[in-house]
C-alpha cells in the first residue's frame, strides 16, 4: 500500500461520535498514513489488518475518542497568562492585552504558540483556530513542529480608538495585503496541517471597507473568517449609533451580508431571538468559550443558538481570558453554565440543557465543521484523517465508570488524557509530547514572558502582604 506506515489500535472503547453515534465497546482502529482505513470490533479489524500492520497496540481499559478541536484561542497570548485578573473589560484590553501584544517579537509568538500547544496538546486537541494574534509566521513554525493541526489569523484591526501606536496606522490595504500574503505563503503547509484564515478582531476595530474585503477576499481564497462577536452590550450600542440599525452587531453583519457559512463567530453573547435566526440562516459558526464569557462577557443564549440549528463549537479563549486553555474544562464548564443559565429568564435551573452527548459533539464534529473541516476531522470514521485520543479512565477521577459519554463530559479530567495522534503520528504518548522539548519550551516561555511584560511596561497590582 506505497508503504505507508499501518497502526492498529484494539482493545478499547471507542467513542466514534459519527451520524449513528456508534461506540465499540472493545473496538479497534486501523490507520494507514494519516487516514483512518478500519473502525470496527477489536476482532474483526485484527482479521483483517493485524498480519500487516506495522505496529499494534492493545489499548485495554482504554477510551480513544476523536481529538478535540478548540475554535477559539489566542496562541499568542499565553505569556501573558496572569497579567489581567479581576480587572474590568477596558482595563483588560488598554492596559494589558494591548501593550502585551505591540511588545511581541516574532520569537515571543512562536514561543508563546509552542507553550500554548504544550497545553493543549495534553488536554487532547488536536486541532484549533487562532482567534487572531500577532506574528502568524512565528505561531506556523511552531505548529509545523508541534503536529497539531491549526487555521490561523492575523488579528487585523484598520481603525478604533485607544489602539497602541503601532498600529493605529496600519491601513486597509496594508491589513489585506498581509492576509493574502500569509494566505499564499502558508496555507496548507505542514502536510496541509495549517489553514490560513482571515481575522477580524471586532466591529469596533473594522471599517466597512475591511469588513467586506475581508468577506470578498476570504471567498476567493475558499477559506474562514475569524471574528469577535457581540462580546459586549456597549459594542452592539456603539454599532447602533455609528451604523444607524436598530440592533447590534449581527444584524449589522446581516445588513451588509458579511453572515456566511465561513463566518467563525466568536462569543456571540449579546445577540437576540432574530439574530440567532439571522445566524441559524447564513449558516455561521459560533464558538461558545463558556469560561472566558462568563468571566467578563455574560451569558450566550446556546441552548437556543443550538435549537435554531446553529453549529455551535468550543473555545478556551486566551490564557488572559481565562488562565485554563483545557477543552476538557471547556466541556464540563459548557453544560454547567448552560443548566443555570436560565435561572435569570425562568428563576429555575434546566438540567437537562445541553446533555452529554451535545457538549461531546460540540467538542469534536461541530469543531470539526466550524473550522470548515467537517468532511475530513471530528469524529473516528473510515476516510477521516487520524486524529485521536486516548483516555486512561483507570484513575480516581473516572473510577466507577457507569455511562461512557458522561464520564467523558463530567469526569474526565485533562490528566487522564494519555496519548495524542494527530495526523497519523503520536504527538504524545503516556502524558509525554513526543514533537517538542516541554521542559526547554517552558524554560524559553518564563524567560520571554519576563522580558515581554518588562519591556511592555505592564505592572500589575500587588496583592497580599508580600515579603521579599
Ligand atoms: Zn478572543
């Protein structure tokens, strides 16, 4: 078979999270290159492949699940985890994220991407999309040399108020020229692993002109639009008073068309019933980032968006969002805050909003979708790159294990994620990431936070009685 490398996985369950739900409760995988040839009972696939196979591994007691895909994180952004707690949204941004993000070299990024990998990687993804940071040839080495799977974007920004200098002069042109460059140099590299998408920080931060270039741009390349969206009840005010509609953000983006099937929304918090119609219409993606909202966004109507027929996905955010970039704690978050969300509308909490099941698919087929990959990533099915976890329930937090999928969704824990492929490689076996040096990436990054916080001039409040 032109000598590609054939793994046979067995002995495990396997969570499959295709159109019929199917698990195997003693199932086994045959991968050949980077493909899925075989999902079936540990027997049948043994037949058939175990005579050839180049390596085969008995995974029992084990779960192996499709790789989650995180829809919304700032790579860049990890160095500066911890640099804006407890502060208010204004503070966070002006004081904080902007100077952290104008200070960074190509090198912080890469870095930063490597150590925010790191994290990932052991909270199983194997796929996620960049929200928008700085440096994207630096975030692309490091995913290059990570093996994960990623469609990254340049956060673009061609006007706004408050913006460091450094890029307050960036024009239109110049926003659209790099885009298209990156576009060009590194779409489909690294074994067709990175995707080059486009990015919209927010409304606040776009002209008209960019917004539908961007729009224009992104369809003639095929490829997606990241963008923040209705974050905030000031944002839809602001657009109100300077666009002149009677709603916020999302109906402006209807307005002028920018509602598509390639839209990645991120958030999409503030938005009314006629807008989750106007998004369910346009077929837009939403990334849900259940932390990161309700530490300083508020509560997104999901269980609603998912009833309209949205294709709603996770995100972690930002280490500054939210400190974890876990997808598992994603999961379990996602379902809590969902169950108590209605308290405020109903004065009761829904326990049976968004079960289980859901929260498993947003985490692996409708990521898989949002980041316009739902024919190739997402769930373990013949023809499907291989992309997988494998879960070790055998450990104080899993034990007993009564019910698969809520185990996966309410128990587990990023610790009891063992081994990671993606693309047809092991990325981590037995809790090691087998592509970089962890500890020397951890060394590199408190080094380069240090500097990069320095040089930005970013001082944090002392808390605590502190004794040098
Ligand atoms: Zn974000």
């Amino acid at each position: 078979m032109g000598g590609k490398k054939l793994t046979v996985v067995h002995g495990a369950g396997i969570i499959t999270v295709d159109s019929e739900e199917r698990i195997y409760v003693n199932g086994a995988l045959a991968i050949e290159g980077d493909q899925i040839v075989a999902v079936g009972h540990s027997s049948s696939v043994l037949a058939e492949y175990s005579s050839r196979a180049d390596e085969i591994i008995d995974f029992e007691g084990s779960w192996i699940l499709p790789g989650l895909i995180n829809t919304h994180v700032h790579t860049s952004q990890q160095l500066g985890r911890g640099i804006a707690d407890d502060v208010d949204l204004l503070t966070w941004l002006h004081d904080r994220i902007w100077p952290y993000e104008s200070n960074m070299s190509e090198q912080d990024s890469y870095i930063s991407t490597l150590l925010c990998g790191i994290e990932l990687i052991h909270s199983g993804v194997t796929c996620f999309a960049e929200a928008g940071g700085q440096h994207v040839s630096g975030m692309v080495k490091a995913v290059d040399e990570l093996g994960i799977r990623a469609c990254l974007t340049r956060s673009t920004m061609d006007s706004g108020v408050g913006l460091p200098a450094l890029w307050a002069s960036e024009s239109t042109d110049t926003c659209m020229k790099i885009q298209e460059d990156l576009f060009t140099r590194f779409n489909a590299s690294a074994d067709d692993r990175i995707r080059i998408w486009f990015g919209l920080r927010q409304i606040l931060n776009a002209t008209d002109d960019l917004l539908l270039r961007t729009k224009e741009a992104a369809a003639k390349c095929n490829t997606g639009i990241h963008m923040h969206v209705a974050e905030i009840p000031f944002e839809n005010e602001w657009v109100m008073e300077s666009r002149g509609v009677e709603h916020g953000t999302v109906s402006y983006l209807n307005k002028i068309g920018l509602l598509d099937h390639n839209l990645l929304a991120a958030h999409s918090v503030w938005v009314d019933a006629s807008e989750v119609e106007m998004m369910a219409q346009a077929r837009v993606k939403v990334s849900h980032c259940p932390a990161a909202a309700m530490r300083m966004l508020g509560f997104a109507p999901v269980a609603e968006m998912l009833s309209a027929g949205i294709c709603v996905s996770l995100g972690t955010d930002g280490a500054p969002s939210n400190n974890r970039m876990s997808l598992v704690d994603e999961m379990y978050l996602a379902s809590l805050i969902n169950k108590g969300r209605v308290v405020f509308e109903r004065g009761t909490t829904d326990p049976t909003a968004l079960p289980a099941e859901t929260i498993l698919k947003m985490a692996t087929i409708n990521g898989a979708k949002s980041v316009l990959q739902g024919q190739s990533i997402g769930s373990l099915e013949v023809g499907k790159k291989a992309d997988l976890i494998v879960v070790n329930p055998d450990k104080w937090t899993m034990i007993p294990l009564h019910d698969p999928i809520s185990s996966m969704v309410y128990c587990m824990r990023t610790e009891n994620i063992s081994s990671v492929m993606c693309n047809g490689n092991w990325i981590m076996r037995d809790q090691k990431i087998l592509t970089v040096d962890e500890a020397l990436v951890m060394a590199n990054a408190k080094n380069a936070a240090m500097k990069l916080i320095t040089r930005a001039g970013i001082q944090l409040p002392k808390r605590g009685n502190v004794i040098y």
